[in-house]
C-alpha cells in the first residue's frame, strides 16, 4: 500500500512539474522570441517606456496577490477533499482580492496623474494597468493547491501562442507600441475568464458571501506572509523601475533582456519549488533529498549558462560592452534565490514559521531597497544589477545560516 501511494504521488509531481515546465518556457521563451523584433519596430526608448509600465505594475500586482499564492495553496492542499472548506478558502481570497484590486487601480491612476513624465505616456500606462484585473481573477493558488497544474499550462499557454503572434502581425510601426501593453492585457483578462470558468463548471466552486469579520480575519492572518512575499518585489522590481527613472530607457531594455535570460534559471528551480510545495506540506521528511537535489541543480545550471555567455548574449544580439559581466553577476544572485526558495517557502513557512521568515524577509529586503537608490542613481545598470544579486544572496544566505544552526541545536 505504502509503495503504491508512493507512485502516485510521483506521478502526481511528475506530471504536475511538466505542466509547469511547459508553462515556464513558454513564460520565457516566447517574450524572448519577440524582443529582437520589438525592439528593432519600436525601438529602445519606446519598448524601455513599456517596461518602465510594467514594472509599475508589478508593485500592485504582488499587492494583489497578497501571498495568496503561498497561504491559499497551503490550505487547498490540506482541505481539497472538503468541498465546503474549499468553498470557503475561493471566497475568501475572491473578496479579499477584489478589494485589494480597487485600491490598487485607484492608486495607480493616481501616481500616473501627478507623475508629469508618466502623465505623457498616460495611455501605456493605463492600458498596462488592465491587466491587474485579469491577474487578480486568475486562480493560480487554487489549481497549485488541487496539484492539477496542467489547466495552469494549457490555458497560458494558448493564450500567450495568441499574443506572441499578435505581436508580429499587427505591430508594424513604432507608433503602433501602445498596441503591446494592450495585448498584453487583454491576454492576461482572457485567461482570467477562462480559469474562472474552469474553476465554476469543473471543480463545482461557490462563492459565499462573507461578514466583514472573517475578511478582516484574512487580511490580518495573511499579512506576515503578505510581507514576506512583497518586500522582495521592492528590491527586485526597483533594479528595473529605478533604472528607468535614472538612466537612458535603452539601458532598461538591456539589463530587462539579460534578466529574462538569467530569469530561465529562477524559473527551471522555481518549477520544481512549486511542483513539491503541496507535497511537502504532507510529507515533510522528503525535505532533505529535496534540499539536495535543487541545490545540485542550481549550480550545475549557473556554471553551464556563464560557460556559454558569449554565445547565449551574441544570439539574443545583445552587444552592449557590460553585458557580460551584468551576465555573470546576475547570474550568481540566482543561488541566493534557491536558498530563499528551499529553505524559506519549503522548509520554515511549510513549518508554519512564517513570522521568521518574515522578519529576515523584511530585514534583507529594506536593506537592498535602500542601497538600489544610490548604486543605480551612480553606476547605472551595473548598480542595478549588483543590488538585485546582492539582496538575494543576503536573503537566501541568512535563512540557510538559521536553517544551519537549527539543525545543529
């Protein structure tokens, strides 16, 4: 019996980890596949003004979520044979969401309206800003809690395969670069009406209407985590949204391409974290051969990527004379993400520790918020990219330091 539950479950995680493999690469590749295009017809200060947008609105969208895509999934797994506990769960992360979703939007017009240079570039700006909606009403916790990661994949993928050749087929000029951030979210509302269709009619989900009580409950239970999962984005999203502020846009399309490519890394070991998240919330003794495993294949993948830098860079045409060297110390921040990844989200926070990750999250993360300022208002987009490695190394490190000790005591 014990050999045959065994089996199932690798099935289970094997073929959740293809699904989001598949989802991953298509994640990657396919913006890697229309960058060279984009910036050739739009050129580099019209596609920077569009990545500047969207880094913007990286800030509400981590609001949004408000690290449901940890708490949420985390109670699915444990409740999903319950109907009326999922119910409950879905209803609560709909209200919640939709509350953050308002003050988001109004937040984010706000900043647009004031901000003199991001008033000119309203309409980028505020077409980037629709896909908030589609991102708050995509339920990528539900189907990561139920372990059924193929709907993640099938309806992702078709939908960005539709974008991708949208993009070569109607921008044509570079006046048409208003037409990408509106492609880009209506992609992201299409899938977020395909998956909520998909939850209604296939897994049978009701929303209940919930007391103002139990959403408070939400908000406040959810807020260390919350933390957790958004101070990093300060620092993380800063490396980019900064540059834009202080340096030429065509530097932003330079260090955003190398980030992708280094960002292939993150996502092939985030893939794996994801796929064993639900798993090891059940059977917390398979931490160690997970451990082990992500680890080895973190270093192997950072040590083939920079061997082969030179002709990674020259295929994506990226010429610039720093890019190596943004190449590799990017590359090396990918290390103190797994470490974050391993021991913060699939070790302490699967062992209901979160207020200690919390606090090293908030710790690391002012600390590279702060430095972002000065090392990319005077090195430019050498700055930016010691930052970002910087604070990730320094957040991975020290839960693997405390993991260490832990384990010694």
């Amino acid at each position: 019996m014990l050999n045959s539950i065994k089996i199932k479950d690798l099935k289970k995680i094997f073929e959740n980890f293809i699904s989001l493999s598949l989802l991953q690469v298509a994640n990657l590749f396919l913006p890697l596949i229309t960058l060279p295009y984009l910036l050739k017809t739009l050129g580099a200060e019209k596609y920077g003004i569009i990545v500047l947008a969207a880094s913007l609105v990286a800030y509400f969208q981590s609001v949004i979520d408000y690290s449901f895509k940890v708490t949420a999934t985390r109670d699915v797994a444990i409740f999903k044979n319950s109907s009326l506990k999922v119910n409950i769960i879905y209803s609560k992360v709909f209200f919640v969401k939709l509350i953050f979703l308002f003050l988001s939007l109004f937040v984010f017009f706000l900043i647009v309206i004031v901000y003199t240079n991001f008033y000119l570039e309203r309409f980028v700006f505020f077409l980037s800003a629709i896909s908030m909606v589609g991102y708050s009403f995509f339920p990528e916790w539900f189907f990561l809690g139920f372990e059924k990661m193929k709907y993640i994949s099938i309806i992702n993928i078709i939908v960005k395969l539709f974008f991708t050749v949208s993009v070569f087929v109607f921008i044509r000029v570079e006046s048409d670069y208003w037409l990408l951030p509106m492609m880009q979210s209506a992609s992201v509302v299409v899938s977020g009406i395909i998956a909520q269709i998909l939850v209604f009619k296939k897994f049978k989900v009701r929303i209940y209407l919930l007391k103002h009580k139990t959403i408070q409950s939400v908000i406040k239970s959810n807020f260390p985590i919350f933390i957790n999962q958004f101070l990093p984005t300060m620092y993380n999203n800063s490396s980019t949204f900064l540059l834009g502020l202080f340096a030429p846009l065509s530097l932003v399309g330079i260090y955003d391409a190398i980030k992708k490519i280094i960002d292939i890394l993150i996502v092939i070991v985030n893939v794996v974290s994801r796929v064993f998240f639900p798993y090891l919330n059940r059977e917390k003794s398979f931490f160690i051969i997970y451990k082990k495993g992500v680890l080895f294949l973190c270093i192997v993948l950072i040590v083939l990527l920079n061997l082969f830098s030179d002709e990674v860079l020259n295929f994506f045409n990226i010429n610039y004379e720093y890019s190596v060297l943004i190449f590799f110390i990017l590359s090396i921040g990918v290390l103190g993400y797994v470490c974050y990844d391993i021991f913060g989200l699939n070790y302490f926070i699967v062992r209901r520790k979160d207020r200690l990750v919390m606090k090293n999250t908030i710790i690391t993360s002012l600390i590279g918020f702060v430095l972002s300022f000065p090392l990319i208002y005077f090195f430019g987009i050498i700055g930016s990219s010691v930052n970002l490695t910087f604070s990730r190394l320094l957040m991975g490190g020290r839960l693997l330091y405390i993991y260490i000790k832990d384990e010694k005591n």
